[in-house]
C-alpha cells in the first residue's frame, strides 16, 4: 500500500478514535495520527480477533490495523493489542494532561504506551510495566523513540509505584492493590478493569478527591487476568454485575466500617453505593 493510502487511513482511524473518545482535547486525532500502530504489532500479516477466533489479514498491509479490532500479541495465550475504541474511550475520561506522571500496567507492545506519552508531553512520563519478559522486550525497542516512556520489565503488584497522576490498567484485577490506591496524586486518576467474580466485567474510574476515593462505572469489559491481582476468590465479594454497577467510593476500613451502602468488601477497603463524603 502507498505510503500516502497509509497515512490516509491512519487519518481517518484518528478521527474515528477521537469521536469515540468524547474528549475535548484538541490534540486528540493528532497524537493518535502521530502513533504508527504497526509499528508495535510485529512483522505482518496480523491476527486479528473476530468473535471468538482468529482470523489472518490476507497480507501485510497496514491498513487492515486501522479499524477497531483487537490485534494478536500472543494467539496462544489470548493476549491482544486492545480494542482502539474501549482506549479511546477510557482516555477521554482519564483526560491524561501536559506534565503528569503516568503508570500503565500491562503495556504489552507499547502501542497505548506510546499514545499515553504524546499526552503527557511536553514533561510528563510513563512507566510502562509488562510481566511478560517477551512483550517488555519488544516494548523496549519500539518504544526506543519516545523518550519520555520506561519500560519496566516485571510485576506491578510486587513493585512500589511512583506517585501517579494517572495509573492506567490493561489486565483484569479482582482485588484492586492498596498500594496502587495510595500511590495515586491528589485528583490522581486510576482505570482498570474491575472482575472480581467470573460473572462480573466492568471499567472502573477511581479519582483521587480531598473528600475520599470516588468511583465511576465506565463500560463493561473483559480482559485477561493480572498476574498477582486477577485470581477470584472462593467467596467473591461482588456475585452480581448490577451490583458492582452501584458502586460509588472507596473506604479504607480502618477509617470507617462497612455499612449498609457496601457493594464489595475486601480485607482492608471496601466499595460503597454511597458518593464520597467526610470520614
């Protein structure tokens, strides 16, 4: 394919992901413009996900990445470049801002990472964790051009956070991590997907406010699980998909006691139906 016919449907797919974001950023289509997707999935042709299988584009054009489908990383294992549009999405909402601090766990190839840069830029920075030491390699190379990213070749849950702005999750959690909570800034903001039964999928917005930890459903969704974080317990806190849906702030339960409002308990915090108020 022409280079000129590339650049075109790259265009067109940043204009899409822009619409889909809902943001109000302007740089928005142009940083996704900017970002090369094939250069983080690998020599071509691709697997892309369709429905429950793999389907193999007929050869290595590019233009075939720049739709919203889900990219194989890892056919064997189901690890997948993400869906363009949930991305979208979820950055409209976290509205990643010039100078801020960003930790992204589970960044694959790099390919978010690198969009999760241009954001921050000018000063800003990312830390891009992968577990898997195959994915971390290629994430180290094609990352090499933005220098503002560091690719962190192990777990998220067994390493200490820097105070984030933004901590940005590509891996299913059942039981958020404390330690990712208390690493967030004031007006910090974390989304990761929340599954802490098998019937239970949703986004999860956390934002750091003076009052306490509010939290916002997005979207449901589904994503592999986080190694560490994404096992299910025997007695699931949240059983009920409408449930989780209620969900509405954060508590520590050292600081108030799990009350009638509770939608999810675990040892330490709990999710609340009730909107972040005074302890």
């Amino acid at each position: 394919m022409p280079l000129s016919d590339i650049a075109q449907a790259r265009a067109f797919y940043a204009r899409l992901m822009a619409g889909a974001s809902r943001s109000a950023d302007p740089r928005f289509e142009e940083i996704i413009a900017s970002v090369p997707r094939e250069a983080f999935m690998g020599p071509g042709p691709w697997k892309i996900v369709a429905g429950r299988k793999y389907v193999e584009t007929p050869d290595s054009d590019p233009s075939y990445l720049y739709q919203n489908v889900l990219v194989a990383l890892d056919e064997a294992r189901g690890i997948n470049n993400g869906e363009p549009f949930l991305h979208a999405r979820w950055i409209g909402c976290v509205e990643p801002k010039p100078g801020e601090y960003v930790t992204h766990i589970g960044a694959g190839s790099g390919y978010y990472t690198a969009i999760l840069s241009k954001f921050v830029s000018p000063g800003g920075h990312v830390d891009a964790f992968e577990v898997d030491e195959r994915l971390a390699k290629a994430a180290l190379e094609n990352l090499k051009p933005y220098e503002n990213v560091t690719v962190i070749s192990a777990n998220a849950i067994m390493q200490r956070l820097s105070p984030s702005d933004l901590i940005y999750v590509n891996a299913g959690v059942a039981e958020p991590p404390m330690a990712w909570l208390e690493a967030l800034k004031p007006r910090g903001r974390l989304v990761f997907p929340w599954s802490p039964s098998p019937a239970t999928g949703l986004a999860l917005l956390v934002t750091a406010m003076d009052e306490g930890l509010d939290v916002k459903p997005l979207m449901p969704v589904w994503f592999i699980p986080c190694c560490g974080a994404g096992e299910f317990s025997d007695s699931p806190p949240v059983t009920d998909q409408s449930r989780a849906w209620k969900a509405r702030s954060i508590y520590r339960t050292a600081e108030r006691q799990p009350d009638d409002s509770a939608v999810a308990v675990y040892d330490t915090f709990w999710f609340s139906s009730d909107p972040v108020k005074p302890v």
